[in-house]
C-alpha cells in the first residue's frame, strides 16, 4: 500500500514537472517576483521583496492613483477648462488655486478689480479673484464647476487642487506614498 502511495505521488509530480507553466492570470508575469512564495513567511516575503519596485495599482475610468514624489507631493498634470497645467494637489487647501498665469492660459483674464475676496494662506492674508472652473480632468476624472481662486502674480508658484475639488469626488485616500481619486 505504502508503494502505491509512493508511485502515486511521483507520477503527480513528475506530471506537474512536464506540464507547460500557466501564466499568471492577472498578465502581471514580469512581476511575479513580487508574489508571495508558497510555504513562505511574511517575514521571508518581506525580507526578499524589500527594495524591489512595485508597480502602482492599475487606474480604472473611476478611479486615478497618483504616486508621491521624493518629498512625499502628489504633483499632477490635470486639464483645466481644456488646458494642461502643472498643479500639487493640497487638502488643506479649501480652494483650487491658479496663478493669473495660469489662468490666462485657460482664457480667464481677471481685472485688478475682480481680486476682491480675502484667502488666508501660510504666508498671510491675499486678495484672490474667485471664480468657476467649467471643468477639471484628472485622468480620466472628470469634474464641473469647480469653484476657484485666482492668485495675483508672484504670489502661487504651482496651482493647488484643493478640496473644492476633492470634496467632488466620491473618494479619495493617501496610503503607502500613494494618493487614489475616486468619482
């Protein structure tokens, strides 16, 4: 009974030595490094995949993940009333913010007397033009009627996507260097 058994087993084995290897269903094979091993502690799948790259998780039409930089910012490229502008996304900023570069760019020309509206900022108190963007793209986000501030020159050297923005969306989550905007 006992070689039975035996037999049985290296047949099984020989069999799954010969068969052809199956590809990983997620089409994630150049990555199959960073999968756990069977039989494999988690301080043994720490310790081996330490300092190996992993790649960002796939962004769906309803949802975006933005990865940190090395100061731990999440710099965009969102398309603003359908104008590309580089901008850094901020929570603790209520408003999206643009300088008046920026927004003669997207076709917004604010007169002297349109900087009306006082904004507390970290460097003190600023007039800003408020506004209305039409619409914000990030990916394949897409938001309307934002409401924004505009700042005078030399006073915003990067537009913020604050939470005028955010607070539109139906989720959104900074974990592990990444950022995940969800509509």
């Amino acid at each position: 009974m006992r070689s039975w058994k035996l037999l049985w087993s290296s047949l099984i084995v020989l069999t799954l030595a010969l068969a052809p290897k199956h590809r990983l269903a997620t089409g994630a094979e150049e990555n199959a490094d960073l999968l756990p091993r069977l039989g494999e502690t988690t301080s043994e799948y720490e310790a081996r995949t330490r300092g190996l790259t992993r790649p960002a998780p796939p962004s769906s039409p309803f949802s975006v993940t933005l990865v940190a930089d090395s100061q731990g910012h999440f710099l965009v490229e969102p398309i603003v009333n359908g104008v590309r502008l580089r901008m850094l996304v901020d929570t603790g900023a209520s408003l999206v913010a643009i300088s008046r570069e920026d927004a003669r760019r997207i076709g917004i020309n604010p007169l002297s007397a349109d900087f009306r509206a006082t904004v507390s900022t970290a460097n003190g108190s600023v007039l800003v033009a408020p506004i209305l963007l039409k619409e914000i793209k990030v990916g394949e986000l897409s938001v309307r009627d934002v409401p924004a501030a505009v700042f005078p020159d030399n006073r915003l050297k990067v537009g913020l996507l604050g939470m005028s923005f955010l607070s539109k969306l139906s989720h959104f989550e900074v974990a592990g260097g990444r950022l995940v905007l969800k509509q």
